[in-house]
C-alpha cells in the first residue's frame, strides 16, 4: 500500500472529501533551536499548524515523516528511530522506492507506507538528501522540497483503498535535514511555511 505525490490523483468531477481541505500538522522538535523556530513560523500559518516539544512518536497521529534519503535507508538520526519502533518499515520504504521509482526517490517526491501499527498507521518518506549522511549547503531549499512532497502526498496522494487524506488527519513532522543535513532551525521551519502557504494557502484551511 504505497502512494506517491502528484500520483494517483483523484478523479476529475469526484465528489469533494468528508476530510478537511488541510490536515493538521504537528512540528516536533527535541531541542529548544528548533522548536522556537517552528513556534515562530507556526504563528504565522493558517489551519491547524501546533507545535509539540519532545519525540515525534508522541504525537498521536495517523502519519509520521521521516526526512529520508533518495535510496530509503534509514540508518541514521530520526530514521533509525522509526526503523527501530516499526520493524520492516525500512524494506517497505525501499520496495515502494524501487516499484514507483526505479530505487531512487528524487527530492521533491514522497511515498508513503504502512507503519504495522494502528498508530501512526503510516510513514511519509520524503527524502531531503540523496546520500545517507549527506550535508547540505546553505543555501538548499531541500527542506521546502520535502515538506512540498508531504502536503502534495497529503492533498493528491491515494493509497489502495483509498485518497491519503481520508486515513490520515494529523501529521507528525520532525526537523527537516536538521540532523546530520545541517541546516539551520530557522531555514528549515521558513522553508517548510513557505511550503504549507504554497500547497494549503495562506488563509484559514481549518
């Protein structure tokens, strides 16, 4: 059960979805850095955009993301973290790499599978380096690029039984490339507003 953004997207004229026309986002963060620039880029987001300081395994949600690699190892940083609280996830990332993109995941795109668990029921792959251990430049946008590929996955993608959006209300978003990527708190959380005014609009999506 995989999806992918700008994939498998509805259908044209399709009755509109029961779910809201944005999900709630919940920005984590286990260091003070990052969590006050989530907190400032947060206050100046419409919809359901909260902050939460501690580990994004928390959070009660549908959908966890995991700022991955373009190959879907997950070895390091939060990544490891998942692979060690959902046994098989890191295969199931890598198998729906290599199905929907020839086992390379361009940033700027997403899969999502199945976590095995009733909560979060899903992971959002959405890479923000090619290399594992890779650190970015100054001035990447790769942080805009990822969360881009989450909201879109969120807002178009379909999983087998059905669109993202219908199972999935609340994601869980750590650091995106803050880790071992380097960047800046403070890029990161701008990119990442920039990428939820892009997708969702800067307007009340609640």
């Amino acid at each position: 059960m995989t999806a992918e953004s700008g994939t498998h997207t509805g259908r044209e004229g399709a009755k509109p979805p029961v779910a809201p026309r944005a999900p709630e986002l919940v920005l984590c963060a286990v260091d003070e850095p990052l969590a006050h620039a989530w907190t400032a880029a947060a206050e100046k987001l419409a919809g359901r955009v909260r902050v939460h300081r501690g580990s994004v395994l928390d959070v009660v949600a549908q959908a966890v993301v995991s700022p991955a690699n373009s190959f879907g190892w997950m070895r390091g940083g939060i990544d490891a973290v998942y692979a060690r609280a959902f046994p098989g996830v890191e295969q199931s990332v890598r198998s729906a790499v290599l199905a929907f993109h020839g086992g390379e995941l361009p940033i700027g795109d997403a899969v999502v599978v199945p976590t095995g668990e009733v909560q979060p029921a899903w992971l959002i792959s959405a890479p923000t380096m090619r290399e594992p251990g890779e650190r970015l430049p100054a001035d990447t946008v790769h942080p805009y690029l990822a969360a881009r590929a989450v909201f879109l996955t969120w807002r178009d993608g379909r999983l087998d039984h059905g669109p993202v959006r219908e199972f999935v209300d609340t994601i869980a978003m750590p650091g995106l490339g803050t880790g071992v990527g380097g960047v800046a708190p403070a890029t990161c959380a701008r990119q990442v507003a920039a990428a939820w005014d892009e997708v969702f609009g800067n307007r009340d999506v609640r």
